[in-house]
C-alpha cells in the first residue's frame, strides 16, 4: 500500500515539474510584482517592513529589469505566475537572491522549485562564482527552500535586531574556464532560458 501511494505521489510531481515554465521578467508585470512586494507575509519578512508605494516601485523596477547585473524570473505553473526570483550581481564572484511565492501559491514547494531551476542558470548569465541570500531564522519555509534546493548555511547574522542565515550555493569551474552552477547541465540540455522545465 505504502508503494502504491509514493507511485501517485511521484506521478503528481513529475506533472507538475513538466507544467512549469521559467520567463524573464518583463514591463508587464510590475503591477502584480508590487502587489506580491506589498503582501504582509513578505513585508515581515523584509529588511524594510513598510509597504511600497507604486512611485517607488515603478523607478526601482525600471531600473532592474534593465540592469546587466540583475537577473528577474517569473515562475509559472500552468501559465499562472506564482512566483518571482532576483539575482543581483553584487560583485564579480556573487549574485545576491531575492524570492517570492504568490499568496494564494504557499505551501506548495513553489519556493523550492524557483531556486532549483534559476540559481544555476544566473550563475552562467551572470558569470559568477557563489549565489547566496539571506533569510530570517523564524521563517521557517524560506530555510525549508534553501536546504531542499541543495544550499548551505554558511552563518548566523544579527541585523538590525534580527537573527538571519546566510545560504550559498556554490559554483563548478568549466574547462574554458568561465562559471557555471553544477545544476544548469540538465537546464542548458532543455533548451532556451526563457522557458525551463528542467528536472526538480
């Protein structure tokens, strides 16, 4: 019986990996970026727990969807958004993360599919060593995603009052010599970076 029942259940999640679909970010979806942004769950968890005015969000985001050192996803399922993921250049070995799951899509492991299929693929775009992010201790599901996508904590800070660790994944050197995350092997085989059904 116990057989049966994983059988379904590995059934269900191989039909839910092949309908995700992995897209850059575009103008478009600024209105439902700043909305997901302004959520009270996400605002807790942020380092600036004030909300958002559409003012600011609107030159913020112009700004990085059009920096070379930014790297904006959205995450599809069944060509319905239920998440976004950042990478932020920061320096020439790191990218910085920065993640969020639609309201309505938490609990759904949504937040560890975004980081297994994007964090390698921004290292190769961006060419960097390291991508790394921080979470606060008490936020139980973000470290859940970090630890089931394969990342490590390397510390435990104190920033302004609170408690975060700091999660890396790190990065394998190609023969000619550039950098490349050990996951994007499977995702460069599945073709474009536009849209990504990769293995979870």
């Amino acid at each position: 019986m116990a057989g049966s029942g994983e059988s379904i259940t590995s059934g269900a999640l191989r039909a839910n990996e092949e309908a995700l679909r992995l897209r850059a970010a575009s103008q478009d979806d600024v209105l439902l970026l700043w909305q997901w942004a302004n959520d009270p769950v996400t605002r807790r968890n942020s380092f600036v727990p004030e909300p958002i005015s559409w003012a600011v969000q609107e030159a913020w985001y112009e700004e990085k969807i059009a920096s070379p050192d930014t790297r904006f996803w959205i995450l599809e399922c069944r060509h319905v958004p239920v998440g976004q993921i950042r990478y932020d250049r920061i320096d020439a070995d790191t990218a910085q993360i920065n993640f969020s799951v639609a309201p309505a899509y938490r609990g759904r492991s949504f937040d560890t599919q975004l980081l297994r299929l994007s964090a390698d693929l921004a290292g190769r775009e961006l060419g960097v060593r390291t991508v790394e992010a921080i979470s606060p201790t008490q936020n139980f599901a973000s470290n859940h995603a970090f630890l089931s996508a394969g990342f490590e904590v390397i510390e435990e800070k104190r920033i302004a009052g609170r408690d975060w660790f700091l999660f890396r994944h790190f990065c394998s050197p190609l023969p000619n010599g550039e950098f490349l995350c050990r996951r994007s092997v499977k995702l460069m085989a599945g073709g474009s970076s536009s849209k990504l059904s990769g293995e979870l």
